[in-house]
C-alpha cells in the first residue's frame, strides 16, 4: 500500500518514510561536523521542508534545537545566541552564517542516514524564545516530554484525526507553528508549508487541498474579514477557525462568519505552556478562551496578596500541566514566574463557575488611571466596533495628574477625527477610560503570532502627556 502524503510544499509531497530517510541523512552530516547528544544546534530558516527536516535530524541525534525567527535583525539573534550558547548552527540565514559557522539547508547534504536511538524524554528538545512585547526575549525550554504532552492536548481539544488537514502559514519558529507541525505529523494527518502569509494563497488552498481545520492569528483574521472576495472561495470542508496567539475580537470573527458560515474556535496558550484552554468543538464562545484543556489546571490569583480568588474575581491566570517548560534561560529569569510549581502566566482574567476562563488583559500592560485599573484589550474591543477602525492598539504613558494617560494607535479606513473616536469610547465606556490622545498610524507593529507590538508603539508615541 502507498504511504499517504504527510506534508505539501508548492508542489513538492512528502510521504513520513521519504521526511523520517532524509531526516536521518541530515543527522549523519551533522554528526560527521560534530553534534553530540546534548548539544544546542541554532536553527534559523524560513517556512520550507528543510526546517522540519532539520528538527527531526537534531532529535535524532539527541541535541536540542534553537529556533530563532527568519524575520530578527543581527541585534536580536547576538541576544538570542549570547542566551542559549549553541555550539553548532543550521540554517537559510545570512544573518546566522555571518556570526557562527553555519551549515545551510540549501546544501540538502542528505547521505545515506544511520540508525539513532531515540532521545531522552527529560532532556531539552528545543528551545523557543518568548514573544518579547514588553522588553528583551527569554529562551523557553521545552524537553521531549513537555512538547509531547502539549502534543497530545492540542489533539484532544481540537478533536483531530488522521482524516484532518491543515496549513501552517506562522513562522514554525514560533511555538504555535512548531506545534501544529507536530501535531499533523504525529497523528498521520496532512500539513501544508507555506513560504509566508498570503491570505488568497491560503484561500486557494482551502479550497484546493480541502482543508478541515484552519489556524488564525489576529493578522490573518484582520485579512479575512477585509477580503473583498471572501465569499468567492469554497470553504465548505473548514470544520472551524481556530483563533489564537492574542484575545478574540468578537466584531471581526463575526463578519467572517457571516461572509462564510464558518465558525471560530478561541484557544489560550503560551511559548511556556502551548495548550492552557480551548473552547469546545461542538458550541465555542467568543467571549472566553474556552475552558482548561483535559491535563491542565487553572486557578486565578491576586497579583497584590497572592491569594487564590473565587469564581468571576479578577486576577493573574496560573497554570500547571507536564506540558509546562522546563524553564528559561537564562536560568535567573525562571523564579519570576513560578509559584510552588504553578505558572504565573502574566495574564489578568477570571475563571467561573462552569470553569469558562476569560482574559482581559496582560497584567504588565495594565493601565492605572487616577487609581483605576484600566485594561487595554477593553478599549480596543470598543474600538474596533467603529466602522472606520481597521486596527488599533492601546497603552499607558506617565502622567504627573492621573499617573497614567491612555494613548490610542490607530489605522483607519477613511477620514475620522479623534476626537469623534474619543467621543464613541467615551459613550460606551467610563470616562477614565477614553485616551487621552489618539494616534493614526498606516499600520500596527505586530509579532507574526499576532500579538501587538507595545514597546515599540511606546519608543515611537509615547513621550509623556506633560510634554
């Protein structure tokens, strides 16, 4: 019987046979240029089959990979490679092969490949690098076990089988692209690499490869609902939009629902722990992330007291699962996040009685107004329901009076003033919450994952509102 195909590139198929041989070529190349069993190899490539062929071969051999983006500059990689120290690298990248010898995936130097005992699940498998929104990168440590565990609970919640197929249009750097990787390809269902986003490409390929089960980040659904064409592709065998990375806005999802008739299924994880919650299959909501996913366990704390809170109070999100990272590097940062063996998230949000989690913001974003507590996603959900409102984020800057001022960024779609958008927040939220200046931007600084970029919006707009 013919192998079935496991992964699509262009118009290049790959059988698991046909990835698992070159895999164990790549590995014998890497072994004769010196990777060992508990070496750090730095992998830097772009969305191509070569990089999952890469993953594999450094597994095989018993060496953890670390997965640097193909989008930083030469200061984010020094960072990343003076934190994780690999000895050996791999990659496409100038940058990489202009600060470390570098072997290159373009080479496909693929011998005949050796037989490779499998690694120790307690040992580092890969590591990822947390999304950076509020100051420098830290390296996350995944080992065999806790990757395959977050594996195994991305399966369950998203009810996926063999019969499913997906694409991967996130950087597979990123952990949600690793994840989804994985997950196809150990359950023996089919994964198409994409090169970059391009939204009509993977509407194409929604129609052309019958794709069940679609992953979104905010970009991608910013795309889909600005689609002037939307209703003109075959979208019939999505079981669902996955949403992820950064919090459902309820105003895009539904447009495109209504556009397609295809429905969202809202999900909650972190670089530290993929899988926390997940919104059933069968009647998701957009008004939470779902609830803690089987193997996982949430509970809700005071950020000022540290005491567990009850059913709808507000407070820090903390989990524990085996899918949780081994820890940061460097190795100083890891206590600032873990509490008697629970996760300290970052993220405020409440938990009810039926165990339905809700997020409201990230607490380091939180913005303090006269002494109120101001979330930002919570302005920018309002924001985003004016017609003329194509993206938006929001922050806090110092403020001599208040202590903080609300900035609005804003990308519009035709002529407004912000004083009318100040005027619409105003009337649908408390007077402490309406910026205080609104900013129009031609776009906002987002990670590939979605998640906006603050930092950056603060270097750019966010002298203080006494200057």
């Amino acid at each position: 019987m013919k192998d079935s195909v496991a992964l699509v590139y262009e118009e290049r198929e790959y059988t698991l046979p046909e990835l698992e041989a070159l895999a164990g070529g790549l590995a014998a190349t890497l072994r004769a240029r010196g990777v060992r069993r508990g070496h750090r190899v730095a992998l830097m490539s772009s969305n191509r089959p070569e990089f999952v062929i890469a993953v594999y071969a450094v597994w095989r051999i018993g060496a953890a990979v670390v997965l640097l983006s193909p989008a930083w500059k030469r200061a984010e990689v020094e960072h990343a490679l003076a934190i994780a120290q690999p000895a050996h690298a791999l990659g496409d990248h100038p940058v990489l092969a202009g600060l470390m010898p570098m072997l290159s995936l373009d080479d496909s130097i693929y011998p005949a490949h050796a037989i490779y005992r499998a690694p120790d699940p307690g040992t580092d498998a890969v590591l990822v690098f947390s999304s950076g929104t509020t100051g420098l990168p830290k390296a996350v440590r995944h080992t065999h076990a806790s990757l395959s565990a977050a594996v195994e609970h991305w399966r369950d919640a998203l009810r996926f089988t063999a019969q499913d197929r997906i694409q991967v249009l996130t950087p597979p750097s990123h952990i949600l692209g690793l994840l989804n990787i994985l997950l196809a390809l150990r359950t023996g269902a089919r994964v198409r690499l994409h090169r970059r986003f391009d939204v009509d490409l993977m509407l194409r390929h929604i129609e052309k490869d019958r794709i069940t089960v679609e992953m979104a980040v905010a970009p991608i659904a910013l795309a889909l609902a600005a689609h002037p064409d939307l209703e003109s592709y075959d979208l019939s065998s999505l079981r669902y939009i996955m949403w992820g990375a950064t919090p459902v806005s309820a105003s895009i999802a539904e447009i495109v629902t209504l556009r397609t008739g295809v429905g969202w299924v809202p999900a909650y994880g972190t670089s530290e722990l993929p899988v926390i919650a997940c919104n059933p299959i069968e009647r998701p909501r957009l008004d939470s992330v779902g609830r803690p996913v089987p193997g996982v366990r949430v509970r809700v704390v005071s950020p000022e007291t540290g005491k567990v809170l009850g059913p709808d109070e507000i407070g820090e999100i903390h989990a524990r699962s085996a899918a949780l990272m081994a820890g940061y590097l460097p190795d100083s940062a890891t206590d600032s996040v873990m509490r008697d063996g629970w996760y300290r998230t970052g993220d405020i949000g409440s938990l009810d009685t039926r165990g339905w989690l809700r997020l409201t913001d990230r607490l380091k974003e939180m913005i303090k107004v006269r002494g109120f507590q101001v979330a930002p996603a919570e302005v920018e959900a309002v924001l985003h329901t004016h017609p003329a409102v194509v993206d938006c984020a929001v922050f806090g800057i110092p403020d001599t009076a208040d202590g903080e001022a609300i900035v609005a960024v804003v990308t519009a779609s035709g002529a407004i003033g912000s004083d009318e958008l100040v005027a619409f927040i105003g009337a649908r939220l408390a007077s402490y919450k309406r910026p205080r200046r609104v900013v129009f931007a031609p776009e906002i600084p987002r990670l590939p994952s979605g998640k906006v970029l603050r930092r950056v919006l603060k270097e750019r707009y966010g002298c203080t509102s006494d200057e």
